[in-house]
C-alpha cells in the first residue's frame, strides 16, 4: 500500500511496453530491496565467449567462515533483473552464510534466449574452476542458488554440467522454480514469458 501512495507498481509487460514495464519493475524492485552497503571488498568481472558478453559480481561476507562460493542465479522471468537489484539481497545472503556469493547477471529476453543464459551462467562456472582460487574462492566445488526463473535456469547448468563437473555441486536452493515449462493453464503472464524466454526453441 505505501508504495502504491508513492505511484510505484510492478512492471506489467502485458499491459506496457517492454521498456515501460521494465522501467516500473526496476523502480519497484529497488524499493524493496533497500540500498545495499557499499563494500570495496565486492568485485565486479567481465566475460567474453561463445555465449556472449556476461557480468557477475563476488560478494564477500563480512565474517567469512567457508571459502566455498555460492553462485546465485536471479529471478525476474528472464525480462528483468539486474545484478543492482540483486546486491542488497546476495549481500544478506552472503553474510547470513559467512560464505561468499557469485550473483551472475545474464542476459534478458526476448534480447536474449535460450540457451544463452545457461550457457552464460555455464562460463561463469568454467571461470570459477580455473580461476577462482585468484580470488579465494573454492574451484572444485560450489552451492547453486537460483530463485524463480534462476531455479529453472539452475536446474538446467546442473544436467549440463553434471557430466563435465562431476561431484561440482555441493548443495542446491531451488526457491520457487518452474520446472515443467509451459502448460495448458499457464497464465497469460507466465506464457509470456516462456515465450520470450523460449523464442523458436518453445
């Protein structure tokens, strides 16, 4: 209600366009996810491979007990989201655990489809194999945390990468991931967004 007084509401790409409801959704995001504190400890990289360009960001706690990481792949239907968005929230977590948190920022559809994002989530993993000791994170294991569309997507790197990286997943939070795809009473929002998500591979 306090935000509704204040004009904010979710995105609606049923209803806006996709730009508008973006915008919407990224205003109503931030305001619910409170503005994180602002750390020199967190580290941003870059990525360039066959998937494309890909973002992902370390998060440290500030009392660490494990050196093993937790890759944590956002939600947002795959139209929205930005690893902004998600640092308030990977910073809790990361403290919560006294672990340190991979947030991977993958591409948006319908820009992006699939299988990009699991490709780009899956460089992000080969990154950490061979180089994550730089940076002192384990690079023989990790905890795979993916909320909504990032349950789904995590999901899919685990069958992916299980036979390359055999035992690499330590542990799993799945948090309210679809995991069947589209149905017949799929709503009319979540049909979109398997279709943009899906594209011509639907």
């Amino acid at each position: 209600k306090y935000l509704e007084s204040q004009g904010i509401k979710k995105g609606d790409p049923l209803n806006q366009s996709l730009e508008n409801a973006r915008h919407a959704q990224h205003l109503y995001l931030k305001c619910l996810n409170g503005e994180p504190v602002s750390r020199s400890t967190t580290k941003f990289l870059n990525l360039h491979g066959a998937a494309g360009h890909v973002q992902f960001s370390i998060i440290y706690p500030v009392q660490s007990e494990s050196t093993l990481p937790i890759i944590y792949i956002r939600g947002g239907g795959w139209w929205n989201g930005s690893l902004e968005l998600s640092s308030r929230l990977v910073q809790d977590i990361a403290d919560a655990a006294r672990m340190p948190v991979v947030c991977v920022d993958f591409g948006l559809a319908p820009q992006t489809q699939f299988p990009t994002q699991i490709d780009q989530i899956c460089m992000v993993i080969e990154w950490l194999t061979k180089s994550g000791s730089q940076f002192q994170l384990d690079s023989d294991r990790c905890v795979l945390w993916g909320d909504s569309a990032g349950g789904s997507l995590a999901l899919c790197v685990t069958n992916k990468l299980d036979p390359i990286f055999p035992q690499f997943f330590a542990g799993h939070v799945l948090f309210y991931g679809n995991f069947n795809g589209p149905t017949e009473v799929t709503t009319p929002y979540s049909q979109w967004v398997w279709s943009n998500y899906l594209g011509q591979a639907e």
